[in-house]
C-alpha cells in the first residue's frame, strides 16, 4: 500500500487559485466519494481550508496521484504538490500540528484536519491506515502544543490581522470596527479587538442571533448586514469572515462609501476564501484592502520570532513519525511470523500426536512430555528466524522468502476499528511471543527431552 498526499497550500498557490479549488462543505461528501471510486484508491481524506486544499488517500501505487492531481482541474496543476509515503505521512503530522500553517502555532488547524477525517469516515472513505496515522499525528500536534512555546504571541490569522490593524491605524481605542461573520475566525478577531480597546465592535451576521450571541461575548452591538452600505460608512476597520460564495464588500460599494465617509482611510481585512472583498477596492484612496496572501506575508515575521520553538516542535513530530513508522514495520512483519509459528505448531502437534499412537503404555505425565518436546523443538528452531524477521520489520525480503518457503497462506482481511471523530494515539500491535522468551527455556520442556527419549531409542 502507498501513503498519497496530493494537493496545494498558501506556500504554493496564490489566492486566487486557492479560491477556485476550495471545496464547500456541502460538496465535501460528494467529492470523498468520487476520490473513492478512483481505481486504485482503498481510502481518502480531503482537507480543505482558506489555506490548503489537499488529499490523503491510501492506493495500490504511486499510480492513482496522476488521477487525484487531474481530479483538480487544470488550474491546480502548476501549482500542486505530490507526496508519498513517508514524505507524505511527515506532511500529514507537520500540518496537524501547525508547522505548515501560515501563523504557526495556530490552534485551528487541527480541528480542521479533525473533522476532515469525520467527514471522510462519513462518507465511507475513510479507512484504518488513514485512522491509524490521523491519531499518531494528533498525538504529536498535542505534545507541540504542550511541550514547546511554538503558541505564544500572534497563533492565529485574527490575530495577525489585528496587529495590522494597530500597525497602520494606530491606537484603537478610537476606532469603530465592524465584524462582517461571526463565526471562530470573527470570534478570536473580536477577543483580540476588544483587548486591543476598539471603541466600539459591530457585529454582522446572516444568522440575526448569531450575531447577537457574539455581540454579546465581546461586548459588541449586533446589527444587520442590510446595513452594509451605512456601516462602510461608519467603520475604521472591517473584518471579514462570512461563508457566501460572492464579494461581500465590492468596488462599487466601498466607492459610495468612500465618498461619503470624506475618504477617510479604512482598513479591510478578507479572512475568507473564496474572498468576500473585490480585490480592486484596494485601488480606491484610503482604502487598505488585506487577504490571506498579505497576511502570510506579515506571518512570516511571527514565525522569525519563534525560530526555537519551531526547531523544537519539528524534533517532536519526527519522534513521533519514527515511533509510528516503527509501528507500521512492525505490524509488517507479524503476519509472517504469525503464520509461521501456526504452521510449525500445526506440524509439530501432528507429528507428537502420531508418536503418541504408536507409543503404547504412555501415562499422562508421559504424553504431555511428548507434547511439550515438540513445542520445544518449534522454539529452538524458530528462534533465529523470529529474530531475523523482526529485525527487517517488513522493510526487506526476508518475509516474502519465508512465507513463499514454507507455502504459507495469506491472511485475510483483519477489521480495525476506526478512532474517529476524537482520534487517540494508535496503541501497540501484540507481536507474536518471541520465541527466546517461550518454552524452551522451560525446565520441564527440557526434562521432557530426558523423558522421552530412552522411549524413543526402544522403538
């Protein structure tokens, strides 16, 4: 099987191809389904947020990202990245626990890759080699969160964006600010602006109560987005977070606002994608308009500040990548050794029991030192190659060679439970007994040797 992750980020794609890729919620479903249903593909998660849009799929081969990519649109083509296996599985636990995100340290985006694997798990996409990976990697974005400082200072878009604001607009005690959304994107601005003093915060919503609720939390007003045209006209800031699929703020709007407000400069912040703010009102006098890009851009001086911690959290997430990969080695090679010891127990136990028939005047004792004289020879015999096995752990030839040798069966498929939506850390496979552990070192296994052979040499 092979790990595929197909698709882009704000690292590689400006806006306004993200926003031509980004998949609503309510097509989400739909378009697991058909990632699916492509030939080759056994499991499939789709993450789409304003700053990626990428897919975790489990396939026969490298084959099936060649279908996934074109499944994008010829937009996403120069622009897409496709990884394997453990390239992709690094990039799956880095994302979780914000190392790829714009501000690292942010805390959204783990939720985000959460309920991206519900999703994929109601659709009947997702499958246990993705089940398995989510939750090592929501175990390593935990241990960053709790083990380094990687959250301090500006961890979120809102956040960065407030800090713009001060930036170009001064002290903000004096600044009326309208919040157009008011879902966790204008939540966090708003906590942020009301720390920073704004003077007053107007919040919009197409859900009346909604708003209300927020209005309430932040100590703000809530009012109605058929005011939009007066509250331009009102606001030194506006930011913008609202789901609609179409500008929100246009040119055309912001210039009759302009006017009259006597061009009196306004500061735009567009948290969305696909954008709520025509870009060209940025051409306007005195108009600020800010996207996602711009605020990358302004993240990136966040992240300067944090260079240490970074360091930090990326050495936890390649322990824990190790720790699952040995996982995965491991759980390679317990099938062979599985089937190897069943086969040789199989042939040991027939053999004891046809000696046992033709021994006559056997006591109990006596058969049962047969029995474990043949479970003793398994062991010595198998000591060695167990060892070897788990030494390759799946990563070498060596268990193709035996199961071909000794003619061993493939397993069937084993059903794995799937740890979803709040996925925890994968626990340990139960490898088979190690063989330099089992019976042979038995005193009575040994003395059953003793026991039986003088019985033997009279046959």
């Amino acid at each position: 099987m092979t790990l595929i992750c197909v698709g882009l980020s704000h690292k590689h794609a400006p806006i306004a191809v993200r926003e031509q890729l980004a998949v609503p919620a309510e097509q989400l479903g739909h378009r697991l389904q058909e990632l699916r249903a492509l030939a080759g593909v056994k499991e499939a998660m789709l993450v789409s947020t304003c700053n990626r849009l990428e897919i975790f799929a489990v396939a026969d081969g490298r084959q099936p990202s060649e279908e996934i990519l074109a499944s994008l649109g010829a937009v996403a083509a120069p622009h897409a990245v496709c990884r394997f296996d453990v390239d992709a599985l690094r990039h799956l636990f880095r994302v979780a626990a914000s190392l790829d995100s714009m501000v690292v340290g942010e805390a959204q985006i783990l939720g985000q890759v959460k309920e991206a694997a519900a999703q994929a798990q109601q659709a009947g996409a997702m499958g246990p080699e993705l089940s398995r990976a989510l939750a090592r990697a929501t175990a390593a974005a935990r241990r960053v969160r709790t083990e380094t400082e990687i959250a301090r200072g500006a961890v979120s878009v809102s956040s960065v964006a407030v800090q713009l604001a001060h930036k170009l607009l001064g002290n903000l005690a004096k600044k009326s600010v309208l919040l157009l959304g008011a879902g966790e994107m204008a939540q966090l601005a708003a906590r942020e602006l009301r720390s920073a003093g704004a003077r007053e915060l107007l919040v919009a919503n197409r859900s009346s109560q909604r708003a209300e609720e927020l209005a309430r939390e932040v100590g703000g007003v809530p009012v109605s987005l058929e005011e939009l045209p007066a509250l331009l006209e009102r606001a030194d800031v506006a930011i913008c977070s609202t789901g609609a699929s179409r500008f929100v703020v246009t040119r055309e709007a912001m210039s009759r606002a302009l006017r009259a407000r006597r061009y009196r400069p306004i500061f735009l912040v567009d948290l969305t994608l696909p954008r709520n703010v025509e870009p060209s009102a940025n051409q306007l006098e005195n108009v600020y308009v800010y996207d996602l890009d711009d605020l990358e851009r302004a993240a990136a001086q966040n992240r300067d500040l944090r260079s240490g911690q970074v360091g930090k959290a990326e050495e936890i997430v390649e322990q824990e990548l190790q720790v699952f990969l040995a996982q995965v080695r491991e759980r390679a090679a317990v099938p062979v050794l599985a089937r190897l010891r069943a086969h040789a127990e199989a042939v040991a136990r027939a053999e004891a029991e046809k000696t046992l028939t033709q021994l006559r005047g056997l006591d109990e004792k006596q058969q049962k030192s047969v029995r474990a004289m043949a479970t003793a020879i398994v062991n010595k015999l198998l000591h060695a190659p167990t060892r070897k096995l788990r030494e390759e752990a799946g990563e070498g030839a060596l268990g193709d060679a035996a199961a071909a040798l000794f003619e061993l069966d493939s397993p069937g498929p084993q059903p794995v439970p799937i740890p979803l939506p709040d996925p925890q850390p994968d626990p340990a496979p139960n490898p088979e007994p190690d063989p330099a552990q089992a019976p042979e070192t038995d005193g009575a296994a040994q003395s059953s040797e003793r026991a039986v052979l003088p019985l033997l040499r009279r046959r």
